[in-house]
C-alpha cells in the first residue's frame, strides 16, 4: 500500500467511534492531510534517490548531511543530535523541525517522522505503515511514536501544538494507536482527513493485535488517548487483541476538552468478534473514567461507555465480560451531563445471550450503579437506573439471570425527573423464565422506590412495579417472589399509573405450581396515598388476588389475600373505582373467597 496510501488507515474506526459522519464537512481542516509532507523550512538536507532500485535500499542522514544512500530509501535530518535512518525500498525517515529527533524505519514503503519540536521519537518496523511524533505542528517535545508491523499507524502528539510526552505504540498488522494531538484517518474511498488537537500532554495509546485480521474488519483495530481536542492529559487507551476478524478498540479521553485521567481497556481473544471500550470521550472535562471491556467467545460484540457524549462525567465506571459465543455485551455509564460516580457492569458467560447495564444515562445522575449478569444460554439480562431523566440520584439497578432463555430486567428511575434512591432488582434462576423489577419510571419526581423481584422456577413470569407512570410517586415499594414451576404468575404493583401516589406497598409471594398471583397498590387513580397490598400463595393451581385504592384520593386503604390451599381462588378488593374512601380495609385469606367494598 506505501506511504503516499497509508497515513492513520482507520477505514470504519471513525464511524464505529461516532465521528465519520461529519467527517466530510472536516475534510478542509488545517493541517497534514496529503500522502507526503511538505519539505521543512529549515536547513534540512532532503536525500536523493539513486538511479537504481536493486539491492538493499538504505538512507542515512543526521545534523543537517545525508551520510549514506543506497536505492530508493530517502532520509533527512536537521538539528543538533537529530538522525534519520531508513532502511527498505520505498522507505522513508525525517528528523527535523528541532533537536534530538530520532527517526528510524527499516520495511518496504514505510515513513518514520519526528519533528515539530525537540526529542521527538518515530520508529517503524514493518511494511507499509507510518509513525509520526510531533508531526503537525510546533511546540511538541518529547513524543514517541513506535510501529511494530505492517499497514500500521502510530501518531504522538502530532496534528496539533505543544502536544508533550505523549506515547503511542502499535504492534500488529492493520492496527492503529495515537495519544495526544490530533490524528489523521484515510477512509475506504482515499479520502483523508486531519481531526488536529493541541496541548495535550502525557497520553499513553497501545495497541495489540495478534490476530489475523481480514480487510474489512482490520480498519477498525485501534487505540486512542488525548487525541481530538484540546488540553487531554494522562489518558490511557490500550487494546489487545489475539483472534481473527476483530474489531477491537479503546478510545480514553477524546474527542474533545480537557479529559484528563481516563482509562479504557479492551482485551479480545475470539474471532469473529466486536469489542469496544470508550473513556470521557466526545464530551468536556471528564475525568477519572474508566472503561474495561473483556471478551472471550467467538463471533461476539462487547462494548463499554462512560463518561461520554456529556460535559463534566466524573468517576464513571463501565465494565464489561464476555466468555460467551455469539453474545452482545454492553455496559454505560454516566452518558450525559454532570453524572458522578456511576458504575455499570455486565457480565456474560453464555452463548447466544444479551448482557446489558445502564447507569446515569441522563443529566445530573450522581453515584448511580447498575450490573447485569448472565450466565445462561440464549438469556437476556438488562438494567438500567437513572436513565433518560435529569438529577437522579444514588439509583441501583440489578439483574441477575442463572437459566436458559431467561429474560431479566431491572429498571430504577429510568425516564423521568429528579428520582433519587430508587432500587429495582431482578433474579432469575429459572429457564424459559422472565422477571421484570422497575422502580420510580416514566414520572417525575418518584423518591426512594424499590422493585424486587425474585424466580427462580421454570416458564415463569415475575414482575415488581414501583411508582410508575406517575409524578411524585414516593417511597412505593413492590415486591415478587416465585418458586414455582411451569406456567406462574406473579406480579406486585405500587403506585403506578397515577399521580402523587405516596408511600404505596405491593408485596405477592408464590411458592405453588400454574398459579396467578397479583398485587396492586394505588394504580390508576390520583393521590393515592399509603395503600397496601399483600399475597401470599401456597398452593398449585391457585389464583390469588389482592387491590387496593384503584380510584381517586383513596387514603390508606389495604387489601390482602392469602392462599395455601390448592385449587382455590381468593380475592380482595379495597376502594376500587370509588373516590374520597378513607382507611377501607379487605381481607380473603382462604380459596374461594371474594371480598370487594
């Protein structure tokens, strides 16, 4: 491919990293964007090229003088201490634009450039590839840009000014890895664009790949720290990768200003696979983030957010593990505006399954966390707190799911406003089962909600519902357990639906076979205050039933059903479609029995 077709080749990275898009409006940025740089304004000697191209190709120049050449390697070097060596057909290496440069390329086609300030540092090992450190710009001491294989890139504190200390490392065929600065990506078509970045010091990028990356996918290898934007420091990015046909990426602290601190890490050992990892990037002043995202099954997708998209994300934490095949695995974290301490895990060791966490996806989120577990086949585990809403706090969400085509999610003030406290857990231990836990969603202001739900029996349905659909729901708690076995229901409901429904209980226990067991608590109505409902089943086959406050204004109303016989029915029912009824009490302890108002 050679140097005049391959500076920063990223192909899909930049539309896989969400910045390809615009990426054509960019295409005019100041900078280097054509396939060889300009000659310096310095007194650099530019080598010539022999007249012959057999043999091996070797240039050597250092302090201004070009001291070997042989074939078509070229060199140049200018400044006290600075050198440049290149070795290899078609190669090239540039030491200039300051002093103590080193520049050293040694495979078919390469460049190696360090310049635009002093100690400066580019190697490249390999064919094909490119290594710049401090390319771009003025200003830029202490870079190091190293290359270990072929059509390969590495890029240090370069495409910007007074970019410092920066270090980016590839090692790998197709692989690319730049800290600090800007970068520059040539797309599928040819077209190649500069996104620069400035004064950004101490970003350390490295990327891995010992895989056997086929042409499609091999464009999407890469690691990115500190680079597109202003003012990154002490960002992290690496990327490891040791199977075949990966997309494997890190990206910590860019696409915009002043990240400082993040860290994201991917390590991938399957083919076939997509793993992914992001750190406080596309958005201003995130610091501390952290992303880890690990996968070891075939023909899997693994990513981990934090921190980005948003302004001032502090702390977030996103982790994600992935031993499964043919799995999707996903964790979020603080995706908005000013959401502190968030922490998202998802966990998957099955085949085939879908493992996702979502913490503080909306503004002003602070210390929300989620983490979803799966270890069945073909399950799906999810959940989410404090998403889509603004300042909400201290929610925690979690799913946990053991059985084979399981469904278990949890949900905690998700979509709304001002929730704070909010709790939703799920456990699922059974196969062909579904346990749903939502606390304080779809309303606003919905305080200190808690959904728990618990199964751990086969072809079962369990839900927990806790002031939902309304605003101002308060301190609602609804609670499911299911131990049976093939075809149970059981679903609790505290608050939902309507509007300042405060303090309201829905608590439904079943340990029997084909049963339906149901709560409802203040649901449907307005300023439903204090309601409770409780059942407890026992027995097979069994439906048991319990209402309590379904119209407007019903004040501390309570229904409660118990059933430990079999084949029997109990309901009870408080206040339903009345208004204004005050303290109405209902209970149905035995099979058969219906008790309404």
């Amino acid at each position: 491919m050679g140097y005049a077709t391959y500076i920063g080749r990223v192909g899909a990275l930049a539309v896989a990293l969400g910045i390809g898009a615009g990426l054509a409006a960019t295409a005019a940025t100041p900078g280097i964007a054509s396939a060889k740089p300009a000659s310096s304004d310095s007194a650099s000697t530019e080598a010539s090229s022999s007249s012959s191209d057999s043999g091996t190709s070797v240039s050597v120049s250092a302090n201004g003088d070009t001291r070997v050449q042989k074939g078509t390697a070229t060199s140049s070097a200018s400044g006290t201490g600075s050198v440049a060596i290149s070795r290899g057909d078609g190669s090239y290496a540039e030491a200039t634009g300051g002093n103590r440069n080193r520049a050293q390329v040694s495979g078919t086609g390469s460049t190696a450039i360090a310049t635009g300030g002093d100690n400066n540092t580019a190697t490249v090992t390999g064919d094909n590839s490119t290594a710049y450190a401090g390319y771009g710009g003025t200003g830029n001491d202490d870079n190091t840009a190293t290359v270990t294989g072929d059509d390969s890139a590495a890029y240090a504190g370069s495409f910007g000014d007074n970019n410092t200390n920066n270090t980016a490392t590839t090692t790998g065929d197709d692989t690319l890895a730049a800290a600090g600065g800007g970068v520059q990506l040539t797309f599928p078509d040819g077209t190649e664009v500069v996104l620069p970045g400035s004064n950004s010091d101490a970003n350390t990028a490295t990327a891995t790949n010992s895989g056997s990356v086929a042409d499609t996918v091999g464009d999407n290898f890469g690691s990115l720290a500190g680079v597109i934007g202003d003012n990154n420091d002490n960002n992290t990015a690496t990327a490891t990768s040791s199977g075949d046909n990966t997309t494997a990426q890190a990206v910590a602290g860019g696409f915009g200003d002043n990240n400082s601190g993040n860290t994201a890490t991917v390590t991938n050992s399957g083919d076939d696979s997509g793993t992914f990892a992001g750190a406080g990037w596309q958005g201003d002043n995130n610091d501390g983030n952290t992303a880890t995202v690990t996968n070891s099954g075939d023909s899997s997708i693994t990513q981990a957010l934090v921190g980005l998209l948003g302004e001032n994300n502090d702390g977030n934490t996103a982790t994600v593990t992935n031993s499964g095949d043919a799995s999707w695995t996903a964790a979020t974290a603080g995706a908005g505006d000013n959401n502190d301490g968030n922490a998202s895990s998802a966990t998957n060791t099955g085949d085939a399954s879908m493992t996702a966490a979502t913490a503080g996806a909306g503004d002003n989120n602070d210390g929300n966390t989620s983490t979803a577990t799966n270890t069945g086949d073909n399950g799906f585990a999810s959940a989410r707190v404090g998403d889509d809403g603004i300042d909400n706090d201290n929610n925690t969400a979690t799913a946990t799911n053991s059985g084979d085509y399981g469904n278990t999610q949890a949900s905690a003030g998700a979509g709304g406003t001002d929730n704070d406290d909010n709790t939703a857990a799920a456990t699922n231990s059974g196969d062909a089962s579904v346990a749903v836990a939502v606390a304080g969603v779809v309303g606003d202001n919905n305080t200190a909600n808690t959904a728990d739900v618990t199964n751990t029996g086969d072809n079962s349905l369990t839900e927990a519902v806790a002031g939902n659909g309304g605003t101002d729901n308060d301190d609602n708690t609804a609670a499911a357990t299911n131990s049976g076995d093939n075809g149970s229901w059981t679903l609790a409901s505290a608050g939902i639906v309507g509007d300042n429904n405060t303090g309201n209980t829905a608590d439904v226990t079943n340990s029997g076979d084909n049963s339906y067991n149901e709560a409802v608590a203040g649901a449907f109505g307005d300023n439903n205050t204090g309601n409770t409902a409780d059942v407890t089943n026992s027995g097979d086959d069994s439906l048991t039933q319990a209402e309590a406050g379904l119209g407007s204004n019903d004040d501390n109303n309570t229904a409660t059903a118990t059933n430990s016989v079999n084949d029997a029915d109990t309901v009870a029912f408080a206040s339903v479609g009345s208004d204004n009824n005050d303290g109405v009490e209902v209970t149905a302890t035995d099979g058969g029995t219906d008790i309404r108002p």
